[in-house]
C-alpha cells in the first residue's frame, strides 16, 4: 500500500507535482498514467526517498521510506533499466545489491530464472540489449520478494513477447495481493494492465478511477448522423436538447441525446435517416482529452486529438446525462 | 552496516577496472620510484670529487624511494572517485540508495572500503618502491635502511598518503557527482594548484606552497632535516594539513549527499 499526502515538488519555479494526493491498494494493478514530464518519475522517486518532497508525505506501508529496515524487502523499484555499470556482470549487480539487505545469495540466481535472464547472468552490463538490461531492472525489483512494487515505464525497450511477459507478470504479482504501481505515458498499455488508473496532468491529480469506471467515462453518447433533410433535423433535435455540429450538407454529428431518443425525433418530424451511428471515443481518446491542457510539450499545430471534441461529452465533469 | 560494507566490497571487487587501475598504481609507484633512483645514481657519477660530498649532504634516500607515489596518487585519486561518480553515471545511485536509505551509511561503508583498499596498496607500494629503490642506490653508496632514523616514518608515509588520496577521491567524488568533473577537480588541487603557487613571485609562492594539499603531504616523505632546508611544513603537521583537504571534501561530499535529490 502507497499512500501519497499533499505531495508538492519544485525545482525552482517549475512546479513538477502540485498537490499530489492518491492511494495505491495490494491486490490489483494501478497504473499511473500522464503525459511525459507530468510528474510520474518524480512521484516515485519521493516515495523511494530520492528526491524530497517540497511538501506533503508518500508512505509505503504506513511508513516513511526512510524508516523502512531492509527495505528491498517491503519495495521494490524498476526506476530506469540502463542502472548498471558498463562493466559489471549481471549476476554480480544483483549480488552486491542482495548484500545491502542481507538477502541469500541463492536469491539472485532464482530472480535471474525469473526473468529468463540465466543465460545472460556472466555478461557485463555494457554487453546487455535495453530489453535484457530491463529485465535486470525487473530483477533488481523482485529481488527482495517485497509486498510494494514500482515499475518506471515497464515495457520500454522490449520485444512483443517480452512485454506480454510483463503484464502477466504484474498481473500475477497483484493476483498475489501485493501493491503494484506502474507508470506509463500510453493509455493502451495501461488498458491492458491496470485495474485502476491515476492520471497525472501537470504534476496535477486528474482522475483516479477503477478502469471499468474510466471506459465509462470515456464513453462518448454522440451519435453520427445521415439523413437529406440535415437542417430540418438539426432543429428538431437542437430543441430537443441535443447538441449539433454539422459535418457537409448530409452529415450530422449530435450528442448529449442517445441514439434511440435521436430515432423517435426523426420519426415524429417526418425526416429519412440514412444512417444512425452511435460513437464510442477510445480510450486512448479519453485520456488525450483528459490530459489535453497537460501535455507540456505538445505540437503547436496539432489538430483535436479526438472526434468526441466536446469534453463536457465524456462526463469527467459529471455534466453526463 | 556490515551488510553495507560488504555490498561495497563487492561492487569494488567485480569490476575489472578496479584491479587494473590498482596494478597499474602499483607498478607506476615502482617503476617511477626506480627510474628516480636510476637517475639520481647517474648525476652522482657525473660529479666530481668535491660535488658528489656536496650531492650526499643534501641527498634524501628515503624520499627518492618512495617517490612514485607521486604518480600512483592520480590512479587512486581518479579510482576513489569513480567509487561515486560511475554510480551517478550509470543511475546506479538510485538503485544503492534504495537499498541503503541511509546515505551516510552507503558513504560510510565506500570510504571505510575504499581507503582501507589504497592504505594497503600504499604500503605494498612503498615497501616495494623503497627496497628496489635502495637497491639501486647501494650501488653507489647512496642508499638508506629502514632502521635509519626517520626512514620508516617516510615508508609508511608512502601507503598514508594514497589512503588520504583515496579519501579525497571518494570526497571529491561525493560533492562533484560527474566522473569528468571529479578528475578535473582532483587534478586541479593535485597538479594545478601547485604550479600555479610556483608562479608566483618568491614569498607568497613557497608560503602558499607548503600548505597546498601536495606539498603538505610530501612533508611526510622527507627525512627531517630537508623539510627544513626547503621550508617545507613538519611531517606531521604537513600530513596533518594534507588529511584536513581530504576531511574537507568528504565533509561537503556528505552534506550534498544528504540534502540533494539523487
């Protein structure tokens, strides 16, 4: 269990978390999810007592990093895959970090089975892929068997099959009870891992939902539709309540009325509709629209992200019907 | 700290560089201290008569014996703050100090290892460059024995002063965090420093001479009366102004290392 109270960080006037406050529970996947240079890394390092926090507190079990005994032993981190000396062997940084907490030996050659890394256990870590090194790193944080694991955008650097590797390992290490907190700039990826998702924009809180609540959200009640008497019909359902954006002389885009009540309308007003699409945005369209006045470094030119452009539409606040 | 002292042992201990930068000190203090004695042999037998009883008066045996300690100072320097700056380098810091959230502890047990590695490459180095050094120097009757007065103090004066290198080194290390800068820095006070002082006209000069961190500690490496004849500071109090350096730097190396982010 991660508590995180009120964290603020500054470096100068670069404010990198800003009031940060969330829990991350044993038993389930939690993603941690923004845009890069959101705050995500330096989140984590407070929590691993790297960086001090300008205020608030992070906790790992109830305590302090720093009051932690053995700590790799309660955390364990994968905070950045290229962590090894250039002419260490493999075997041998997990060794002189198994020695930090006094773990046994036979430990650093169970972890190494682990991540499918026997192989490469002699090589110095110059010699190693990044997908190897991030399976080190994978290593290194397993390595103390601990309740509280975080991972640094896990899968960066590795082969398909290895990042399917490292779902169902997160997958299995929360199906174990313990806390596992991952962080990662694509929605897609944390689709597929998370069960419950922070979202960081701007070292800002902007949403923490279970991700069956987050696909909710993101659910977009527009509809598309066709039909020879647009204007006619934008009418009738603008009085209705609907909101209308017209796409060419045939097209309309609606939300705010579900498809059914859309139907109904037409009927009663006598108008032939062609088509009547119902669109779902993404989501991945859902976190860009989420974290859209977030991204720090975002191409000026950039058109709307996503087709469900009314962010009102996907109910982040509350304005659903 | 045991256990962090172990873990420091081994991370010193699996990296090949390690074992060459130390052999490679080890043999530079040899080799340069024989080479010293080689030539001070040769320009005694190009004295005449009345030079050569001149050349003997002011001619320091023990000195020349272990003065390749003057070139092994920049391996274990260099090696003492790598100890840091390559964990800053690689992001392997992040890793060590998660493990040991203890920062003064990780620092602790790296010092602990790392000085207690160049205290006794220092003392092999010195016993070994002052034998073959002697050796060399019987040949034409300038040698010394270790039971002369002040010779052992000189000799083991050798394997201190690379242990206090190597304590600078890891302080250096410590404050400066960058691999580049941390050598520049350490060859700066080494190297820089003491030719700059040379520069300057005759009593500042040799006055801020004796104090610098290279001379200070080579008061060590004289037998007594020449310290005097080159107004050098007493070998202890030279030794005593030497440690503070390396103290110094390991002192701003631990504040920093406690108050910054890693």
């Amino acid at each position: 269990m991660i508590e995180v109270r009120s964290l603020s960080k500054r470096y100068g006037h670069v404010t990198a978390v800003n009031d940060l406050s969330f829990d991350v529970l044993p038993g389930r996947v939690t993603g941690f999810l923004g845009p890069n240079g959101s705050g995500k890394s330096t989140t984590m390092r407070i929590v691993l007592g790297l960086d001090i926090p300008s205020e608030g507190r992070a906790t790992v079990a109830g305590k302090s990093y720093h009051e932690l005994e053995r700590p790799l032993t309660v955390v364990g981190a994968l905070l950045d895959a290229g962590a090894i000396h250039g002419g260490r062997r493999a075997r041998d940084h997990l060794r002189w970090l198994a020695a930090t907490n006094g773990l046994s030996p036979r430990r650093v050659d169970e972890v190494l089975e682990l991540v499918g890394l026997e192989s490469a256990a002699s090589r110095r870590g110059s010699t190693l892929s990044l997908g190897m090194r991030q399976r080190l790193g994978i290593a290194v944080a397993l390595l103390g068997d601990p309740g509280t694991l975080l991972f640094d955008e896990p899968v960066n650097g590795l082969d398909p099959e290895g990042i399917v590797w490292v779902r169902k390992l997160m997958r299995n290490l929360a199906a174990e009870g313990r806390t596992v907190f991952v962080s990662s700039h694509l929605m897609s990826e944390m689709a597929l891992t998370a069960d419950h998702l922070v979202v960081v924009g701007r070292g800002r809180l902007v949403a923490d939902a279970d991700i069956a609540e987050f696909v909710g959200r993101a659910t977009v009640r527009a509809a598309r539709v066709v039909t020879p008497e647009a204007s006619k019909l934008s009418a009738v359902l603008v009085s209705a309540g609907g909101v209308v954006t017209a796409d060419g002389s045939e097209v309309l885009e609606v939300s705010g009325l579900p498809t059914s009540r859309i139907g109904e309308l037409a009927l009663s007003a006598s108008v032939v509709l062609h088509e009547l699409t119902p669109m779902h945005a993404s989501l991945e369209e859902a976190y860009m629209e989420l974290t859209a006045d977030s991204v720090e470094y975002a191409a000026s030119a950039s058109p709307t992200p996503t087709r469900a452009a009314d962010p009102a539409s996907l109910g982040v606040q509350g304005g659903e019907q | 700290m045991r256990q962090v002292l172990r873990s420091e042992w081994l991370k010193i201990t699996t990296l090949r560089s390690s074992y060459i930068t130390l052999v490679v000190s080890l043999a530079a203090m040899v080799g340069v201290s024989s080479i010293v004695c080689v030539a001070d042999v040769s320009s005694y037998h190009k004295l005449g008569l009345f030079g050569a009883a001149a050349y003997r008066l002011t001619f320091d045996p023990a000195f020349s014996g272990v003065s390749g300690v003057f070139l092994a100072q920049l391996g274990i320097g260099v090696l003492g703050v790598l100890t840091m700056t390559s964990e800053y380098g690689s992001g392997m810091i992040r890793t060590s100090l998660a493990a040991v959230p203890q920062r003064l502890h990780l620092l602790g047990a790296k010092v602990i290892i790392y000085v207690a590695i160049s205290t006794v490459i220092g003392l092999i180095g010195s016993f070994v460059s002052f034998f073959v050094g002697q050796s060399i120097l019987d040949g034409a009757g300038l040698g010394t024995t270790l039971s002369a007065p002040g010779v052992l103090r000189v000799v083991i004066g050798g394997g201190l002063y690379l242990a206090v290198l190597g304590l600078l080194g890891v302080g250096i290390g410590a404050t400066v965090r960058r691999t580049a800068g941390g050598v520049a820095a350490l060859f700066g006070l080494l190297l820089v420093l003491p030719a700059i002082a040379a520069a300057l006209p005759s009593p500042w000069g040799p006055d801020i001479s004796k104090y610098l961190p290279n001379q200070a500690g080579s008061s060590l490496l004289h037998l007594e009366p020449f310290n005097r004849l080159t107004s050098s500071l007493s070998p202890w109090v030279g030794f005593a102004v030497f440690s503070a350096y390396a103290v110094a730097a390991l002192v701003l190396g631990s504040i920093l290392l406690v108050r910054r982010d890693a």
